[in-house]
C-alpha cells in the first residue's frame, strides 16, 4: 500500500484507480449509472478521469454525468502538506441538473476564481436568492457526510490518522465543523465571527441593508453571513481557517450559534 502521493502516482493505472475511486462517495456512481470498476456510463463513455502526474506531489479526481457536462459533479485534488500530510486542496460538488450561476466569470467574461479575485454581483445576487451559498455555480448534492466517510476510509487505508484542508469560505468551514472536523488554526476568528454576528455585535450593525448581501435578515444563517463576508463585511478580506479530521472521529466542535445553515 502506498505511504505518498509519489508511491500512489507511479502505481499500476488499474490498481491505482481502483484505489483512488475509494474517494468517490457510492451514491454518485449509482446517481449517474457509473460503473465503479470501468468508470464507464451504459453508453460505454468514460466519466470518471483520474489526473496522476508522476513525480508531482498530487492527483486529482474527476466525475461527470457525461464528459461534455460544463461542470463536474464532483472534482478533488489531493496533494501533500507542508507537513508532509495528505491534504485536500480543492473540492466541487455540482449537482448538474441545478440551475447554473455565473459567478465564475465577470460581465466581461474574464474569471472570477469563484468571487475571490473580481464579481459578477447580478449573478451572485440571483445566487443568493435561490439559496446557494457564495462560490457556488450550482446547488450541491446534499452528500458531506458520505464524502467524508469515503475520506476517512480513503487515508486510514493508507495509515494516515490525519488529513488536512483550508475551506473556501465561511459557510465551509461550519459545513466540515458539522462532519467532524477542528481547527488546526482560526478556531478564534469563528468564534469571534459568531459572536460579533449576534445582536450588539459590530458585524451585526454593519448588516445596515447597503447592498444586497448586507441585510439585518442575514445575521442568524450560515449562508447569510458567508455572503455578508463574501460582500467585505469583515475589516480584512477572509482568511481560510485550517481544519483537519482525525480519521474516524468526530471532533464534536461547534463555532455557531445562529439559527441555522
């Protein structure tokens, strides 16, 4: 069994992508009529790509309804921590018959790497509205906990009794909190985040109705504030806590006392 993701890259294909699709949760393999051993749909087309580049410090997982769709149904890229840990360094869940949001291009067409670096705030609006948290193009597939489990069985295969990631944005990190992840570092800033949210906060007087995404209604949701966050709510732009799951454990950590997600 492979210790690194260099071992893991220079495996044999076959036997290296029977291991690696231990990371695609069951349900999307049946959702889409995948075979879980060819990755082929009834059709015979491939939608599962496996990108391994030997002699790289990561790999990446692809899964698609069909190779054509825009986005994928769910993608992973896995790479090695400063650490020398297994880390998750990026992770999308799409589901492909939800309505699309162009979040991730500008009115100029230009990419937005998902709100970070420009917006497309009409869309971001139409977005919010429809329920979707910032950063996403589409709605999800309602399947953290089974993703995680596939997580932990994945790195615990591998003797890993850690695994590492820095979650996009605020609704994220309470989304992994609730699948049983801590803090490595930013606990602090959730707390302090939830609290000056809470009536008598100065987040919560900011939510002062100036744009879209800083209304008084916000204040009590996950979804609320990661969009008040996202509209620059906060003094410094967010800093993504760095979280890591004890394979099969649940941390029991909670840094919100709102309403709900």
């Amino acid at each position: 069994m492979p210790t690194t993701i260099y071992e893991l890259n220079r495996m044999p294909e076959v036997e290296r992508s029977a291991l690696l699709s231990l990371l695609v949760p069951t349900r999307l393999f049946s959702m889409f009529s995948i075979d879980p051993r060819t990755f082929r749909n009834p059709s015979g087309i491939e939608c599962v790509k496996f990108t391994c580049p030997d002699e790289m410090p990561f790999f990446q997982i692809d899964v698609r309804r069909d190779p054509s769709d825009k986005d994928a149904a769910y993608f992973l890229d896995v790479s090695t921590s400063a650490f020398g840990q297994m880390e998750i360094s990026f992770i999308i869940v799409n589901d492909p018959d939800g309505e699309r949001f162009g979040i991730d291009r500008d009115d100029n067409g230009h990419e937005t790497y998902f709100g970070t670096a420009r917006r497309n705030v009409p869309e971001e609006l139409r977005a919010m509205e429809a329920g979707l948290a910032p950063g996403q193009v589409r709605r999800g597939l309602r399947m953290m906990s089974e993703m995680v489990g596939c997580w932990d069985a994945f790195f615990g295969r591998l003797g890993y009794k850690f695994y590492f990631l820095e979650p996009l944005g605020y609704n994220s990190a309470i989304l992994y909190e609730r699948a049983g992840f801590q803090y490595l570092k930013g606990k602090e800033k959730m707390m302090w985040t939830d609290r000056e949210f809470r009536p008598g906060g100065s987040l919560h007087g900011r939510l002062d109705g100036s744009t879209p995404f800083r209304q008084p209604s916000l204040a009590g949701t996950v979804r609320g504030r990661a969009w008040a966050i996202h509209d620059g709510i906060l003094d410094e732009p967010w800093e993504s806590p760095k979280m890591y799951k004890t394979v099969g454990t649940h941390a029991g950590v909670v840094t919100f006392t709102g309403e709900k997600y």
